[in-house]
C-alpha cells in the first residue's frame, strides 16, 4: 500500500511534512519525584505514595538520576544542554492526573536544537530535534476486563510519576515511511545509551506524529493535524499514509484542512478526530514553584558525555572506514552494541574483517534467525569463529568444510580445528593427490571432456564438481580448476603426472 | 507551679520538674478546651486520647531527655498541616473525612521533639481569607470581643494560644496568616524566610508564598518552637541549605546599638489612629532601649497587594485542581441523569468548595490564561523583584524594618463578608513578607482605644529571624503586654 499511497499523493504534486513528539520512558529505578519503583507489571496501586498519588501536602523532589538519563539522551542527539531549565505546571483535569496538572518543561527545556544524521537507503537525511524536555507520566485508566467495568472505571496509580523525556522534532520528515525508519533509528539510539528499553507493547516508548500537506515545492507549512495513539514503527506509517490520503483527497475535492488532534484506530485501519482546535485545552503553564530551577554543570555535562558509548550511526561510518564494509553490512552489523561487539571480536582473532563480516552476516545470522534469538544467545564464541575464519585462509579448509565445520561447531563448544582433524575435513591442497583424482575423474566422464574440448567451458564446473564429490568437498577448489584446466588443455595425451 | 497556673512552655517545664507529668499537662488544656472553647471555636478537632497516649510515653521516656526539648509542651495544629491518624481538611468541605496517611515533616519535628498534638485548629477554608469566617465549621471568636474575629487564616491557632488553650501553635503563612492573627489576638506571631521550615505536608495555597510558623505567648516560646521545625528537609525541594543557629542562646543577647528602619510615608494613610498611636508607642519603647530609628522608602510597597492578589490566586488555581472528587474525600452525589465525569467534577467542585475559594480560583484560572498570564502572572512576578530590591535598599543600612501588623484592630464577625476588596487590603502590611520571602514577627503592641490589641511587625533579613527574635525578646522585657489574658480566655492572668 505505501508506495502506491506516496506515489498517488507525488503524482497529486502533494508533499507531506511530518514532526514527531515521542515520549520515553527513562530507566531509572524510582520515579521522578518520589522514591516509588518503576518496575512494568506490578499489582495495580503498588508502587505508590502521597507524592505520586498526589495526596494534599504532597511535594515533588527531582530524581538525579532522570536528569542525567535526559542529559544522556540530548546529548546523543546532539542537542544543547541548557545549564539552566525550568519545570513548569500544565494544568488540566483529568482522573488518572492525581494533581490535576503534570510536571513538566515548557519554556525552558533541559536540551535544545540538536539532530539525528543518518544514511537511508534512499540517501542521506539530517532530522532535526527541536527539544528534549522531562516530565512525568500519569497514572493509568482502566475502563475494561474488570468485573464492573461497564459501571466503573479503575485507576492505576504505578505509572504515575515515572519519568519520562519528551523528544521533539522539527517537521523535517517527508515520507510515512521515512518518519517509521527515523522512530526506529530513533529507538535504537535510545537502547544504545541506556535510556530507553525500547519496549513499546508496554507503552514505555510511544509516539505522537503532526502531519501536514502542501503542494510540492511549496515552503509554507498546510494546517497541521495531530495523530496520537501510535505504539508501533508499522502503526506510525499506516497512520501517517492514512492522513495524507485523507488530507490530500481533502485539499483535491476543494475542501480544506482542520486542525486538530486524531486518534489512530489501528483496528479499523484510519484516524478519528478527538478534538478540535476551538476543543483544544489551555495548559495554562507556569513555572512549578515546588522545584527550584534545575541547574546543571559544565562538569556534570562532560561527565555525562563522556561515559556515552558509540552510537549506531557513528559505529557503522567507523566499519565502513576502517573495515572497508559495504553500507548495507556496516550498517546491520552496527545497529546493536552487542553485535557490533560480536563482529569486532570476531574480527580481531580471525584478522580478516570482512570474512568476520560474511560470517557474521551469513552463518551466524541464519542460526540466530532460524532459533528466533539474538546475538546474546549465539552458540559460538567470537575467538571460536575467529580461529575457524583462519583455517580456511591459511587453506586448511576450503568453504564448504567451513560450513560443516560451523554446524558441528555451533553450539557444541568444540574447537574447529579439533573437528578438522577428528572427521578428517582438511583440504587436499597436495598437487600429488589431488591429480590423482583429476586423472581418474577426466578418464570417468571421456564425455563431458570432449565437450570442454569442444568450446564448452561450463563442462568444466561439472568436472570439478566430481572433484568434489570425490573427495568430500575436501578439495582445494582453486588448485582443482588448475590442474583440471591444465590436463585437458595438454594435448590429446593423457595428463602427465610429473608435472 | 500548680496545672491551671500553666501559660508557657518555662511554665511546663517548671511543672514538670516539680514532679507534674506530660499526661497531667495534657490533660490540664485538654480540660481547659472542653471548658472554653465552646464559645471561641478554636478547635475543629481535639485529639483526645492521641495526645494522652503520646504524653504517656513522653512520661515513659522521661522528661529530662535532652533530646526533647519541647517534653509534654502540648501543640496546637492548623487545620491544612498533615497529621497521620487525624483529620486534616483545611476546613473546607471538599476534604470532609480526609484522614492523612502521612505527618508533614513539622509535624514529625515536632514529635521527635517531645511535642504532644493536641489537636487542629480552625482555619480559613484553605488558608483564604483573614478572619477565619470561611470555615465549614463555622468562625472562630477573638478571645478577647467574642463579637469580632480573630483574624486568618490561620485564627484557631491564634485564638487558642491566646486563651490559654494551647501554650504554643503552628500555622501557615501566605500573605499574613500567621502575624495577622497573632496581631488581633494578642500574641507573638512569627513567618520564617521562605524555605527556613519544610512545607511537605503543608496543604498548598500559594506555594512560592507559603510559610509554617510558631504562634506562642512569649518571643521565647516563639524561639524554641521555630528551633524544633526549622532546618532543611529532603521532602522539600524549596526548603533551605542555610544552617539554623541556636535561638534560645541568642535570645539572651541583646542586638547591640540596633538600626530599626520605619515607612512612615506608608502608615500615612489608611492606618486606624490608634493602631498609629500604639505602634508609634512601641517605636519610642524601642528607641529608649538604644535603638537607632530611621525612616526607610520602600517604593513599591503599593503594589505589594495587588501583586499578592495575582500571584497567590493564580498558584492556588493549580493547587486546588486535585480536589476533584475522584480518589479521596468529598465526592457530589451523582444523580442517574448527571452521572458522567464532567459533571461530577462540577459539581463536586461547587459544592465542595466555598465561595471564597471559588472566587480565587477563578481569578488565578483567568491570569494564567493563554493570552493573559504576561500581562498578569509574569508582570506581578517582575513586581515581587522590584519589592525585594526596596528591602535589600533598606537592609543595606537597617537591622529590621518595623510597621503595624495591621491597619485596624481586630472587626466584627461578618463586618467585611460583603467587601473582599476591603479586607484584601487589611494584608497591606504582610504581603510584602511573603513576596520578598523574608522573615517577619508580629508582637503585641499595647491596646486600641476599645481595648483590642494591636500588633507591632518586625521584618528582617533573609535567614535572620535571629535578630527579629532578638529585638522582639528586648521589646518584650520592657513591654510584657503577653501577661494581660482575654476575658475569654481559660484562666485569668
């Protein structure tokens, strides 16, 4: 669908320009204000406290450590820290709000003006983030699956208070689909430096898109709508194609766009409207006098970014530079630090990167994918295989045996070259015994010579395949071409052995 | 020393050492609430067998354990201060049978201080107003004209200190809650700097405004109150690093050669002749004691209250949103029709809320407004530095600045129902404390003409209440208006 849908609008001359808000839950062991626990799945109503429930006379005290998982997160964004910001109050009613208002940045958020550089498959993009700010979240209404859910509604209080950071970006995306392929990205980031845990079943990483359409080559921005209740990479692109359809249908039958806030209904594949702009709540922010302003140090900044490991995007350019990677094999093998690791060590005991990269690419992914797995539960150790990478280029193996060697490897513990020896799998690279062969395959098949004589060079593969077949796939492949080669192109004699 | 001789806390100690018990002073202004206070209503709730059981084992313990420096002295709590096990509802409907799970941290100071709670104190319905007639409980009477009001919001806690109902109190201080009162019922009064005691627990009204302080007979009492509360909190983000001296020590010192800084252009107008008269009586008891008198400019001092009628509305427009009916407390009754979220929340709002709260919220939802909090909120915070520079001008060359406490002595019960805008001025003088955020007591200051008493205001530097207490313990030795009781009051001094 979403090509037709992008080319449909293209071809309309309708352009879509996106901005993302996602909001990510930090990792931290106690809530923002208050020390109640964070831990997903506990019995509602758990982890709570005058502070979190809100009781009368209840005060919010910062979390450190929530500052420096946002200081973290802007920084691998790019962003500014602003060694002064401030929390403010929005104010609005709601039952899962205990205070009637949330915590939060408005206008001085903790990091500003930074971006997200990285190279699609489509080329180059730079995404620019507008802020990223912390607040809390608010607790959780549950209106279904309880015995009286049709009389009551229930409310959750765990959630309350956990700390969260809020990213903005400018509306600098241009497709449904790039805007999916920047959130993942966007979520990797987030695994990478320990902020996030990427979970967005349990709604601890969620999204909400502004969409708007205007003609192609157009600078001016069309009215933008909001589109919340997104918690997936393929639910943001279905919404967002959904709305540039019905915008660009909208603006094609002469009508116009309204601004204001829809909701993704995944179940019936469109957006609904929640409220309109005239709907629209007025937060009435001001500056939350129950935390002095939060000022943060140079010394503290540096420390934070300091102890922040490669990124994703950095670590595939550094593959592609020093390994000489193709992109796309850089870039899957730099998407997680655990793989990444994986590679690297890999790499360094065979002393081959790109052998390292095809068998990481190849062998090891095929393994993990057929298991459902990831790379933390690989049955082979990155020494192992670096160690099987060599036999093959001192050729004491040829690639076949590699193969087979890996299979009786993987997950065994068993060294390669101890399954070398004990199954007798090393190459025949010896000119002696491997002519022997050659003559005898070449009087077995007068047929398939006459042919190579004959112009029919494919004739050859056949030959060395019987080679193959003769020795087990033993065989050094490329001395087996040589000495085939130079047997049957040796006058009509028979092949002399002492050459 | 016999029970019903007992005023202040060298009283109780005095008792105690002479072999009377936490439990028989307990008891003593337990028995003297159940005889007085009927008429005054300082009391929303007597915390009868708590206070025995907790003087009990303050008896247990021992008296003479130098970790309890306020052993059996019983304690009078505002009704918006959190006290586990009892009710707390700021007076207001809307926390009917609120029950707080949790002690505000004064609360838990001053249990660890050998403090006994003996009970919580009327109040204006969230601290709004300054009469305490905004009650759900109905008025609180001045003890010394049963006719007129204690003053608010904090006016239970005033008025049972000064009747002899409880030796000391605690209450809070927005715009003048705690030294208004003090000021119409007698007593010593006191607003710490902002940040100098924790206000977790403390219902919030205006949080960069709000203030827990000491209500007592004598500066003294005032002094080791202050002491078991003040200090930094880790469960108040706002409370103070700033180290607190020992007070009672520096009591005993005299502030030498002192600088007293007096706005005589701002008691020009408006203030009642014989509030002027008796102030200006307490200036020459100051300036007989050596005390350098200077007439000190404070500019802005106009705009203190319609700054404080921004400010403080807007803050308690947040303040109030949780009350809401939904996990705690006063929910409306729904009806079948009405039955949906939005109406519950109105209607509980409505009801649960009076009329003088209703009217600050409004207010505060209005200046916070998109569009309107520039013009408004922003601006009367621009005004709040502007006012704290007039009193940085003035400490450059002034140890305290005084003022009247209030503009009149204390008025009828009901006189000003109808005339908010009226009685928003009568803050004119104790706005300013709680815009700058500096430390301010009130002490009494002698008697109108109708025999009310009149209150003498100190306001110093920022962290300095050792100089107010100080200057406020001199003036007292010359001028111990604190012996004379109400004619409503338990015993007769």
């Amino acid at each position: 669908m979403s090509d037709e849908v992008v080319s449909d609008a293209s071809a309309a001359g309708i352009e879509p320009v996106i901005g993302l808000e996602i909001h990510a839950q930090l990792l931290t062991n106690t809530k923002i204000f208050c020390g109640c626990g964070t831990r997903f799945g506990a019995a509602p109503n758990m982890n709570v406290c005058p502070v979190c429930l809100g009781l009368p006379g209840a005060l919010p005290v910062l979390n450190r450590r929530a500052v420096e998982l946002a200081m973290r997160a802007g920084l691998a964004l790019g962003c500014t820290i602003q060694r002064h910001s401030i929390f403010a109050r929005k104010n609005y009613f709601y039952p899962d709000l205990p205070k009637g208002y949330q915590i939060s940045q408005y206008e001085h958020p903790l990091a500003t003006d930074g971006e997200l550089a990285y190279v699609a498959d489509d080329g180059p993009h730079v995404v620019r983030i507008t802020r990223v700010h912390l607040e809390e979240d608010a607790g959780k209404s549950l209106h279904t699956a309880i015995g009286d859910s049709d009389r009551y509604t229930y409310l959750d209080f765990n959630r309350s208070g956990v700390p969260l950071i809020e990213i903005v970006t400018h509306p600098d995306l241009r497709a449904p689909r790039a805007a999916a392929d920047f959130f993942a990205r966007l979520r990797a980031i987030l695994l990478a430096i320990g902020v996030n845990d990427g979970n967005m079943e349990e709604g601890s990483l969620r999204c909400d898109a502004n969409v708007s359409v205007r003609p192609a080559g157009e600078s001016a921005l069309g009215v933008k709508v909001e589109v919340k209740n997104i918690n997936s990479f393929r639910f943001l692109q279905r919404a967002l194609e959904h709305e540039l359809v019905r915008q660009t249908e909208l603006l094609r039958a002469g009508g116009h766009v309204v601004q204001e806030t829809r909701l993704w209904d995944e179940a019936n594949g469109r957006t609904v409207s929640m409220r309109s702009k005239e709907e629209a709540h007025d937060y009435r922010y001001f500056p939350e006098p129950d935390l002095p302003p939060l000022e943060v140090s140079e010394t503290w900044i540096a420390e934070v970014r300091a102890a922040l490991p490669e990124l994703p995007e950095a670590r595939k350019q550094r593959f592609i530079r020093d390994y000489g990677l193709p992109a796309a094999d850089a870039a899957h093998l730099a998407d997680t630090e655990e793989r990444a690791r994986f590679f690297e060590d890999t790499a360094a005991s065979a002393g081959n990167p790109k052998a390292a990269s095809n068998w990481v690419m190849g062998e090891v992914t095929r393994r993990l994918k057929a298991a459902g797995a990831g790379i933390e539960v690989v049955g082979v150790t990155p020494a192992a295989l670096g160690r099987l990478i060599r036999l093959v280029d001192t050729g004491v193996v040829n690639g076949s045996a590699a193969k087979a060697v890996f299979a009786r490897m993987y997950g065994s513990g068993r060294e390669a070259e101890d399954i070398v020896r004990a199954e007798g799998l090393s190459q025949i690279g010896d000119a002696g015994e491997l002519t022997e062969v050659v003559t005898r395959v070449i009087a077995e098949h007068e047929d398939a010579v006459a042919r190579f004589r004959g112009g029919n060079e494919g004739s050859l593969g056949f030959l060395v395949g019987q080679v193959m077949r003769a020795t087990r796939g033993r065989a050094n492949p490329k001395k087996t071409n040589e000495l085939l080669r130079r047997a049957l192109t040796a006058r009509e004699a028979a092949p002399r052995t002492d050459e | 020393m016999t029970a019903s001789s007992i005023q202040t806390i060298a009283d109780i100690r005095t008792a105690m050492a002479e072999g009377l018990t936490a439990v028989d002073i307990c008891a003593q202004y337990l028995e003297r609430i159940a005889a007085h206070d009927g008429p005054i209503h300082a009391f929303t709730h007597v915390a009868k067998e708590q206070a025995l059981e907790r003087a009990e084992s303050i008896d247990r313990r021992g008296a003479e354990d130098p970790d309890l420096p306020l052993a059996g002295v019983p304690v009078a709590v505002k009704d918006n201060i959190c006290t586990r096990g009892l009710p707390t509802t700021a007076s207001s409907r809307i926390l009917e049978g609120f029950v707080a799970p949790y002690d505000a941290t004064v609360i838990d100071r001053l249990t660890k201080a050998g403090a006994v709670v003996i009970g919580k104190t009327n109040c204006d319905e969230f601290a709004m107003g300054s009469t305490t007639e905004h009650s759900v409980s109905g008025p609180t009477h001045n003890p010394w004209d049963l006719e007129r009001v204690p003053g608010g919001s904090s006016g239970g806690s005033a008025a049972a200190v000064a009747a002899r109902l409880s030796p000391i109190a605690v209450g809070s201080d927005t715009g003048g809650s705690i030294r208004q009162p003090a000021a119409f019922c007698g007593i010593v009064g006191l607003k710490p700097t902002y940040g100098r005691v924790s206000r977790y627990g403390l219902l919030a009204f205006a949080s960069s405004l709000d203030q827990i302080g000491p209500f007592a007979l004598t500066v003294s009492d005032a002094a080791t109150l202050l002491q078991a509360i003040a200090g930094q909190d880790s469960c108040d983000a706002t409370s103070a690093v700033e180290a607190v001296p020992a007070f009672d020590a520096a009591l005993r010192e005299p502030v030498p050669n002192p600088t007293i800084g007096v706005p005589w252009q701002i008691l020009e107008d408006g203030v009642d002749p014989d509030v002027h008269t008796a102030f200006s009586a307490a200036i020459d008891v100051l300036r007989g004691q050596g005390a350098k008198i200077v007439d000190v400019p404070l500019p802005h001092a106009g705009y203190a209250v319609p700054t404080y009628y921004v400010v403080a509305p807007a803050e308690a427009s947040s303040n109030l949103a949780r009350y809401d009916g939904v996990r705690y407390a006063y929910r409306a009754p729904v009806d079948a029709a009405g039955a949906d979220l939005t109406s519950m929340y109105d209607r509980t709002r409505d009801t649960g809320f009076g009329d003088e709260v209703k009217r600050r919220i409004m207010l505060g939802t209005y200046t916070l407004s998109a569009g309107y909090y520039d013009a408004y909120y922003l601006k009367a915070q621009q005004v709040r530095t502007l006012i704290r520079r007039d009193y940085d001008t003035a400490f450059e060359r002034v140890d305290a600045i005084a003022m009247p406490t209030t503009p009149t002595p204390a008025f009828g019960l009901g006189e000003r129902s109808d005339d908010p805008l009226q009685l928003y001025m009568g803050d004119v003088f104790t706005a300013s404390a709680n815009l700058t955020g500096l430390p301010a007591i009130s002490l009494p200051c002698g008697y109108g003409a109708s025999g009310l008493p009149v209150g003498l205001q100190l306001t110093g530097r920022a962290f300095d209440e050792e100089t107010l207490l100080r200057l406020g313990a001199g003036y007292e030795r010359d001028a111990p208006w604190w012996r004379d009781t109400p004619p409503a009051a338990a015993i007769r001094g």
